[in-house]
C-alpha cells in the first residue's frame, strides 16, 4: 500500500452533476476533511472524514440531531461506516458530498 493510502490521503476523480452538467473534480480525501453527509431521509449534516477506503468510500462522523442524545459531553455523535459519495449512489440520501458540490435530488418512488 503507498504511503498516501495509509495516511488515509487518496487521489480521486469525483464525478458529479452541477447545474444540470456534468464535471470532473479532482480532489485529495483526507481524514478530517469537513463534509456533508445526507442522512437515509436526505437531511443533510456536517461531518468529519474519520476514514478513507478508497476514492469515494469513506466512514464519517457527525453530531446526532436528536436533541435528545445528550450525554456529559453535550450531544451525542452518530458515525456512517462505508459511505459512498453521492455520485456514486442514485438516491438522495445515505451519502456524502463536499460542500460546494450539489446534493441529489430527491426522487420519487416509482408505482408498479
């Protein structure tokens, strides 16, 4: 494994929709790079990378927004493990995305 794969630092080339057009991006993923993630019903949260498995997988960490989850250290974290990045997955949410970057719209689902 190269050294910049085990400092957690990848190469990527991030495929992604922005104004209905389609760009390349090249981007180093960190870990602690703030992003954003989108919950499984697409709410979005900032987070931190805590892990790199490769260009687009990631595992991240974001504060809960359930004000209920308190402990001594004030809100609880919620973490995502293998996160995809959002030009990976079809759907508009469970993924994570940089900040400038567009999030997935929302779809509706199909009737049989």
């Amino acid at each position: 494994m190269p050294w910049e794969a085990q400092l957690g630092i990848f190469k990527q080339e991030v495929v992604y929709k922005n104004k209905g057009a389609i760009q390349m991006a090249e981007h180093n993923v960190k870990v602690g790079e703030v992003v954003v993630y989108h919950d499984p019903v697409g709410k979005p949260h900032n987070a931190l990378i805590t892990t790199v498995h490769g260009p687009s997988c990631v595992n991240l960490v974001y504060v809960s927004s359930d004000s209920n989850k308190q402990d001594n250290y004030g809100r609880q974290i919620e973490r995502q493990s293998s996160c995809c990045h959002a030009a990976m997955m079809g759907v508009h949410g469970n993924y994570w995305r940089y900040p400038n970057e567009q999030p997935n719209p929302v779809v509706a689902p199909l009737e049989k």
